[in-house]
C-alpha cells in the first residue's frame, strides 16, 4: 500500500510536469512537418521506391537509374500526382510525429530544467529525452507510417488506372481499414521494432542539435536561450541531421522492406539476411542518396519554421528589453519577415 508521503509526492511530480507544458512546441511542430512534406513528398516516395528494391528483377517493380530517372518514371506512368501518391498519411505522419515528437521532448526538457532555460542538461540527459520522446510518438504514429509505405509502393499498371477502384488501397482511410481487416493490429505495426531502433536516429539528432546551439552560445559568450538566426537554425539542423542518418540509416531500408506489400519477410533478422546475402552490406544503404537529398532540405525546414513559431508564440506583449535583447533586435526582426513570408505562401 502506497504511504500518504508517497502519494503527495508522486501527485507534486506530475503537478510539475504539467505546469511546465507549453502547446506552442506541439503546434510549431506540427506546422513544420506539414509545409516541409507538402514540399519535399515527391523525393520521399523516390527514396522508398530504392530501399525496397533488392536489385534482381523483382516482378512488379520499375528499374530506376537515379533521382531523375525515377521521377520522370513515375510522371510518365501516372502523371505528376503520381509524385504525390501517399501524401496523405505523410502529411499527417509527419505533422503528427514533429508537432508529438517537439510537445513531448520540450515538456520533458523544461520539467528536467525546472523553468530555468539556463540550466544546462547536457549530451546524455538531452539524448535519454530525444529517446523517451521518439518511443511515446513513434506509438502512435506507426500506423500512419505503414499506411504511407503501402501507398507509395502501390505501383501503377494499365488496369489500375483505367479502373481506380480496382487498385488494392484506395486512399489512406481504406488502407488503414483494409489492413487492420486483414492483418489487424500486426499490420498497423508492422516495422515497430525496426522504427524502435530508429528512435537513436531522432535521439542523436537532438542531442546533436541542442548540443550544437549550446557550443555555439557558449563559445559566442551568451545566455544558452539565445535566439539564433536563420542560418544558424539551418547549419545546425543539416550537421545534426548527416550525424544521426549516417549512423542509423539501414534500420530504415529494414524497416521499409517488413511494411512493403508485395515482399514477405520472416522478420528483421530475416530481412538481414536476405540483404547481406543478395545485396552485400550495401544493401543497406539503398535509397541513401535520395533520403539525403529529401530530408536535409526537409529537416532544416521543419527545424527553422518551428523555431520561428516557438519564437512568435513565447514573445511577452509587453517586456523590459536587458542589453542582450537589444542586441538581438536586427536578428529577431529578420526572423519574423521570413516567419510572414512562409506563412503568406
């Protein structure tokens, strides 16, 4: 039986973690994973098209020689919104995951700092929230994500265009209905184990990025909470974003290959070996070239917006400006332009 001390306890830890919530992050993130994937969907549906492609004829499957290639491919077969096919479980994956992803690692990060933005956590404490955060979204979106791969690997034959209704996922409801009917709830979580290791992604990424920003302010001698520019924004997201795909990329490639309709694997030792043994070690990078090319531009877009919006959303109406604010008044001013440009578009 519980003590009344631990009770009393346990009820002042959780009133403390919430009054540390702030719903801005949850929709900056949100608004970030949204405007990059309406962008960038096109360069995600190649790079899925390579990591399923086990480089021997698969029947079904097209041959593509490059970006471009696959592109022109695919606009041939079924027109330029053949390049949107799985947009939108994407746009809701990617707007749930970043808006859950920000909501979960700030509420737990403030929490950690108990309100002080000074307080520095350090490598090992941002990379133990970056993970406990990936494991709460990654959850409640995997069925999203196994819904995106099965559209985007539904490929375009003569009959299924002459006759839509005839194509096995008609869009992204019936696909989740279709596969739950069929699979259940070992469908919807089809890749979770994979998509568990890729958390270390999301993790080191994170880690790498606050740890960038806190070098930096460091060594430019100013408060850790400093806001940056929009370039600073940028590196550091593109430089944590190469660190975190070069070490994890493969669980991606295995990950895709369990969730591909048109392939039955035994599992994820089961795909390991099949890679190994017909693709050498290589295999496991397949698509790589296109992931870097979509999600650099992607991650430093959805890194960037949600900075600039965290920033609108936090900003007193009315404050008494320190020295260091003032300071900050030419950059600040830049940023919120190019907040109301991208919001206009």
């Amino acid at each position: 039986m519980e003590s009344p001390d631990s009770s009393t306890a346990n009820k002042t830890d959780t009133d403390s973690l919430l009054r540390h919530i702030r719903f801005e992050h949850l929709y900056a993130g949100i608004s970030g994973g949204v405007v990059s994937t309406l962008i960038l969907h096109p360069l995600d549906l190649v790079k899925i098209r390579f990591q399923v492609n086990e480089g021997h004829g698969a029947s079904g499957r097209p041959a593509y020689q490059g970006i471009m290639h696959a592109m022109r491919t695919i606009v041939k077969n079924s027109g330029f919104v053949g390049l949107y096919q799985g947009v939108t479980p994407n746009i809701w994956g990617a707007g749930i995951s970043w808006g859950f992803y920000f909501f979960f690692y700030n509420s737990m990060k403030t929490w950690m700092q108990d309100g002080d933005a000074q307080k520095n956590l350090g490598a090992a404490t941002h990379l133990a929230l970056a993970s406990t955060a990936g494991f709460a979204t990654l959850s409640i979106t995997n069925p999203i994500w196994v819904t995106k791969t099965r559209l985007c690997l539904q490929y375009e034959s003569s009959e299924a265009r002459a006759k839509p209704d005839k194509r096995r996922y008609r869009g992204m409801v019936h696909a989740l209905a279709k596969i739950y009917k069929e699979e259940g709830m070992r469908g919807l979580y089809k890749g979770f184990v994979p998509g568990m290791l890729g958390i270390s992604h999301g993790a080191l990424q994170f880690m790498a990025y606050e740890e960038l920003k806190t070098i930096y302010n460091q060594y430019r001698e100013q408060p850790l909470d400093t806001r940056l520019g929009s370039g600073e924004y940028i590196l550091f997201a593109a430089v944590s974003k190469m660190f975190a795909a070069s070490l994890t990329y493969p669980y991606q490639v295995i990950r895709s290959r369990l969730q591909d309709q048109h392939r039955q694997y035994g599992g994820v030792r089961d795909v390991c070996r099949q890679i190994l043994k017909k693709e050498s070690v290589l295999g496991f990078y397949k698509g790589f070239s296109p992931y870097m090319v979509h999600m650099t531009p992607n991650i430093c877009m959805v890194f960037l917006l949600y900075e600039l919006l965290v920033q609108a959303g936090t900003e007193p109406p009315f404050a008494v400006k320190t020295e260091a604010a003032e300071i900050q008044d030419t950059r600040k001013t830049k940023n919120q332009r190019m907040l109301i440009l991208i919001t206009r578009i």
